[in-house]
C-alpha cells in the first residue's frame, strides 16, 4: 500500500520556504535601504592635470542634463535604476566629468576652465525615491548631482519627497548639491481637448484630467491667470503681487528649514525667450530670480552650453525614460559634436550584422537600433544576400511614434526591395523594384487599432468622460457643502448622458501618438514566392498580397523617427530608438520544422540564467509592492 504523505507536514515545508524566500527578500531590500541612507564614500573633484582641460581656442562648455526622477522600476516619466546606470556608465566611459554649481559660477564669472567634457547633473522634483535608488550610481562614478525641490512640499508634508532633514543629511554626504524648482509645480488657464475650460490646476488634479489634455495650459509663474475666453483676470498689479508670493514664499521656507535659500534655479517652465509667456510676466519673473539667485536653468531640449549663454538662461536636456543609452549619446553628440563612447552590447550577436546607419546596441534577445536625428538607423544581416522565401518573426517593442522597418529581398544599396514596415503606429508594405520609373509604390497600408481591433470610443463619448473628469474634480475640492452639492448632481446627470457610439454612426476619436506611448507588435511575415502574408499580435493583416519582386536579395532592419512629435510636456526629439526582439529568420519551404537563418533569440544555459533573474527581479519588485 503506497504511504500517504502527512499534509500538515506538507503544509509546514511550504511556510518554511516561504521564509526563507521572505528573509532573503528582507535582507536585500535592507542592503539596499542601508546603502542608500549611509554613505561610505566622499565625492573627489575632477584633478585637472590628470584630464583634458578647454583651452583658450575653443570654448567646449558644458553639458547639463536633468533627470525627472529615478524608481527602481521604469515608469513614464521616472527612469529605472538599471537604465540610469547604463546611461552615467556611458558618461563616464566617453571621458564626462561632473561640475559644481561653483564651478559654473567660476567659468562665467572668473573665466574659469572647465574640463573639455563637463557634465552638470541634476535630479527635478525632489522625490524621495530619487535620492534612494539614484545615490548608489552617482557615488559609484565619482558624480556630484544637485538635486531640486519645491517649496510648498515641505509645509505638506508629502512623504513622496525630501524634507529639509534629508536634504541636510544629503548635503553632509558630498555627491549632492540643492536648487530649487521654484514655490509650487501647478498649472493656470488650462482647458481640455474639447475647449472645456479647467482653470487652476494642483499636481493631483492635474493628474486627473491629463488623459483629456492636449497642449492648452501653461505653468503657473508664466501668465496671467485668465477666465474661459483667455481675457486676464488680474491686473498688472494683482499678478505681481501672486508672482512675488511665490518668491517670497519660497526665500521664507528655504531659510527657515534649510538656513539658506539655493543659489541655482529652475524656472518651470519657460523655454519662450525670455522667463514667460507674456512680457510683463516675464519682467517681473525677472527682476525676482536676478535678485535672488546666481543662475537659472531657463530652457530644455538641448545640452551645451557655452560662454555665450546667460548664466539666467542656460539650458537643460531632460532625458526620457524610455531612451536607450546610445539615444542619450546621440542627443549630446548631435549638440557637442565630441566622440562619445556608443555602446554595442554583445559584441558576438552583433558580428552577424553590418552598421550602416546610426547606432545599435545588442543586448540579450533584444536589438536596440538608435538612428541619427531625423535619419534612420540601418542594420544589414550578414550572410542573407541570397535570402527569397522566407518566414520572419520578430516583437517590435520600440514606441509607437517612430518607423521601424524590415527590408526583404534587397539589394546592397535598398533600391530595390520589398518592406514590411510600422511608422507611427500604422503597418505600411512596400515594394521597390528598380526597372521601375515610379521607384518605391505602396501596396498596403493600415492602423494597427484597427488591424487588432481596439475598442473604438467616438468623440462624443470621449467629449463625455473630459466633461465627467472635470466634474469629479469640482465635487472633491469644492469651495463649500452647496457647491459640492450642486456638482455631485451636475455629475450624475453627466454620467446618465447618451454619448453616440461609433457604431451608431458617431465620428471615431483618433488620439495623437505621444512621444512616451509604448509600443509592442507581435509582427510575423510569411514571404513565399510572390505572395506575401503578414500578421499582427495574431491578427492577418494583409493575406497573399500579390507582389512583383521575387529575386534573392539581403534582410535589413531599420529604425527611423517619426516626424514632428505631439507631447503635452511639449518636447522635441528627433531620435528614435528601434527595438527588434526575438528576431528569426527561417527558410519558407513548407516543411514541417523549417531551416533556421538567423536566430537572435536566448538559448540553453543563458536563456535558463536570463529567467532566473527576470523572476527574481519580478518577486522582488511583488515583495515591494505588496508589503
């Protein structure tokens, strides 16, 4: 008779290895905290006779880049702690140095050199897990950073960020100096898509309504506050004073809780010229941050500044989270033009490709592919010129406002081919054949909402849920019992309104691509002879397509941007990151196990190791969350 296995005991061995999983989480979330709270290091100055120094015939600046904010892992805006790495390890490696607020005082001031590649470093909004999760790296390269606040923060008390006794025991630590964002971060004269006016808006109910925003708000230090028809409803006087609040305020706190008031400012957020929208705004802005500060980052979307540059109006790149390393890279070599370290990842995967264009970076099972500004980024596969039917796979993870291209039967200049493309969230085939006079012609082209059939949501029906965010807005920070009242019934009424669906004959609302929209197509290209079949996510989009070149030719991949970006943080960027996973060629032949051409895919011990980590990096991050 087979024994029974006694289920307490069964029961027991499951809590002792959940305690042990449980222990070991605690231990390593206990490093990292003492890590992070306790600083073993001191910050050493760059020594100038140890690396290249500007000299009098050319004037190299500085760079000055300015990160949101740093979580463990990547959120829209915040950058992953790993990514953070990879990009001040790519810094580092291209020769950058750190400079002080002093030291950019000196160069303007005294005419001080600065190292041939300084970097000014700095961390916007004063979040806490920021100072956590970003210090270990810092310290690891020997980079100083300043690290900005806002004001208000400390009377809130939001445990979301510093307070004044952190920022001490920062200070103390020698790799972090403080600046300010300024007084408040909140929003005026703002107004949705559909022209419904929102007035004044605090971080949280920003928040809120931001799904239904386009680009109609501006920051609160840059206009007068106006009513629903843009008509101001301040006097020059009454502006003044609301402006000269928030200065005042701001010395008041900073003197207060930190006993000084930081010499360098981030005015939130110009980037018009001057210091506001509009001139007598921008005047008084002016006059304030003159007289209380030594400097004034005014302006973002490029990285160099020179002796040319007002030491009130320097400028500041603010990298993206969702930028690989050689993105960052591109963007300062676009505006230094200095040799900076690109990075290529695993140099074995990327032996089976030619560069042509832009950069690539190999990483694991995934292709990063980082064109030039306002270029394309060009891979040629090795081996592949007398590819003709084949099957490829691959997953096109790379954001939805940018072009990511594959090129089949090609030949070595791309004249003639047949492509397979997404640009800005829509899949586009192509054909080029050179015999012919019209040169590239379209064969099909496609949203991929609708190839994958997205729920479509009418404009009325969108036009419905602003009005709805903007009511629940007015029912949990009204002024008083009876107006909450009153727009708790206003609310029920807005939610028991008909909106017409698309499919009852309303117009679709088609949203534009932001530049952070995240992208990832599962794309399976079937190429037989003169038919051509391609899938999405497990949706046909195109079956049989008829097509007129049937040579051999080369397989390429492509990155390239997407055209003039919308963004409601109204940025620029002219660099795309392509991103191919689990890029597989096989022979078309109609076998049952087709011949594999080229495989970028994780196999045996390293796939084995690469799960291993993504798990424990998943538990980890449960572990967090949950407890």
């Amino acid at each position: 008779m087979k024994k029974q296995r006694d289920p307490i005991k069964r029961k027991n061995v499951r809590k002792v290895v959940r305690s042990i999983f449980q222990e070991i989480i605690l231990i390593t979330l206990l490093i990292l905290i003492i890590r992070a709270i306790f600083t073993f290091e001191t910050y050493e100055p760059y020594d100038a006779t140890k690396i290249e120094m500007a000299d009098d015939e050319e004037d190299t600046g500085f760079i000055a880049l300015s990160y949101f904010g740093v979580d463990r892992n990547e959120t829209k805006t915040l950058i992953s702690t790993e990514r953070l790495q990879e990009h001040i390890d790519a810094l580092s490696k291209s020769g950058y140095v750190t400079i002080t607020q002093q030291d950019i005082l000196d160069y303007y001031q005294e005419g001080k050199k600065l190292p041939k590649k300084s970097l000014f470093l700095m961390f916007e909004d004063g979040r806490r897990d920021t100072a956590i999760f970003a210090q270990n790296v810092t310290e690891e390269y020997n980079y100083i950073s300043t690290i900005m606040t806002y004001a208000n923060k400390f009377e809130t008390q939001d445990s979301k960020f510093l307070m004044p006794d952190d920022l001490k025991d920062l200070e103390e630590g020698t790799f972090c100096e403080l600046g300010t964002n300024g007084y408040r971060l909140e929003y005026i004269n703002a107004y949705d898509r559909y022209e419904h006016y929102l007035g004044q808006l605090n971080t949280l109910e920003y928040a809120h309504v931001q799904p239904y925003l386009d680009r109609n708000y501006n920051h609160y230090l840059m206009d007068y506050i106006r009513d629903e028809y843009g008509i101001s409803r301040e006097s020059y006087e009454q502006m003044k004073m609301r402006i000269d609040y928030d200065y005042d305020e701001m010395e008041r706190i900073y003197t207060t809780e930190l006993g000084y008031l930081p010499q360098m400012y981030v005015l939130m957020h110009s980037n018009t010229g001057q210091f506001g929208e509009n001139d007598r705004v921008s005047a008084v802005n002016q006059a304030r941050i003159f007289d209380m500060f030594l400097m004034n980052f005014n302006r973002e979307g490029y990285t160099l500044n020179t002796k040319e540059s007002s030491i009130y109006d320097l400028t500041r790149l603010q990298p993206q989270a969702y930028w690989h390393t050689n993105h960052l890279l591109m963007r300062i070599w676009d505006d230094t033009k200095q040799e900076v370290a690109w990075v290529e990842g695993d140099l074995e995967r990327k032996a089976n490709w030619e560069e042509l264009n832009g950069k690539a970076e190999f990483q694991d099972n995934a292709i990063f592919l980082t064109c030039e500004p306002e270029k394309v980024g060009t891979l040629r596969l090795k081996e592949s010129k007398d590819y003709q039917d084949v099957i490829v796979n691959t997953q096109l993870t790379g954001n939805k406002l940018g072009v990511q291209s594959i090129y089949l039967r090609a030949d070595e200049n791309l004249e003639t081919y047949l492509c397979v493309k997404i640009e800005n969230n829509e899949l586009i085939v192509l054909e080029s054949i050179g015999t012919e006079k019209d040169g590239e012609k379209e064969l099909f082209r496609e949203n991929l909402d609708e190839i994958t059939q997205v729920e479509e949501v009418s404009i009325e029906e969108d036009n419905k849920a602003a009005l709805i965010a903007a009511k629940e807005l007015e029912v949990q920070y009204a002024s008083n019992v009876e107006s909450g009242k009153d727009a708790a019934v206003e609310l029920s009424n807005l939610n028991d309104m008909k909106a017409a669906t698309v499919e009852e004959g309303a117009e679709k609302y088609v949203a534009p691509i932001n530049l952070n929209d995240e992208g990832n197509s599962s794309l399976h290209i079937n190429l037989k002879e003169d038919k051509l079949t391609v899938t999405i996510d497990e949706y046909v989009a195109v079956e049989d397509l008829e097509v007129g070149l049937v040579e051999t030719g080369y397989v390429y991949i492509q990155s390239g941007w997407g055209g003039e970006a919308y963004s409601q943080r109204n940025l620029s960027d002219d660099v795309y990151d392509g991103v191919f996973e689990d890029f597989e060629v096989t022979e078309n032949t109609g076998a049952e196990e087709e011949v594999v051409l080229y495989d970028n895919k994780m196999h045996g011990f390293d796939k084995f190791c690469w799960q291993v980590e993504n798990g424990w990096e998943g538990l980890l991050n449960w572990f967090i969350e949950t407890f």
